[in-house]
C-alpha cells in the first residue's frame, strides 16, 4: 500500500512534499512529528488500545483526520462468533465501535 501512496504522489509531483512511516503508531508517537493529515486505515476496530491509538493520533494531527472500517459482511459473524481471518490474526470486529462515532 506504500509503494503505491508514494508512486501516486510521484506521478503528481508531490513526492519530495511527503514523508511515510510503516509500522505501529503506538511504537513510532515519540519520533512522529505533526502531521497535516492522519488516517487509520481499517486499524481502530481491531487494535488493542483503539482510545489510546485515536486520542495521540488526533494530538499529532493538524488538518483532516480519518478513519476506515472493515466492511460489515455476513460470513464475518456465522455462528454469533467473529470470523478469524488465518492470513492476518485479526478478529473481525463487525463495523464501527460507538465511542468513535
């Protein structure tokens, strides 16, 4: 998803403008300076502190903030448990968590 944010701002000509982190917020906050935009890409439904992760995110953030959810699907909840995904150890969380609504 990297290679293709920075090969998208090269394309515009923006690339010498942006800076990319990968990792876990969490563990980079003290070496992140201010940033003009944030977003939490399908990361807060599922992350172990999400309160902890939006709140120092909000405080890093100077312009527009956003968040994305994992898609609300069917087979994610069969059987009134959530769907386990193998590949990546995540637990489906079902949509939205209210306090950050």
């Amino acid at each position: 998803m990297l290679s293709e944010a920075r090969d998208w701002a090269n394309e515009r000509g923006l690339g010498d403008c942006l800076s990319y982190l990968e990792g876990d917020f969490m563990t980079l906050v003290e070496r992140i300076d201010t940033a003009d935009i944030c977003l939490l890409d399908k990361i807060v439904c599922c992350y172990q502190d999400a309160q902890g992760l939006v709140q120092k995110s909000l405080v890093s953030t100077k312009r527009a903030y956003g968040l994305t959810y994992r898609r609300v699907r069917w087979f994610m909840c069969l059987g009134g448990r959530p769907f386990v995904s193998r590949r990546s150890h995540t637990k489906a969380a079902g949509g939205p968590n209210a306090k950050f609504e």
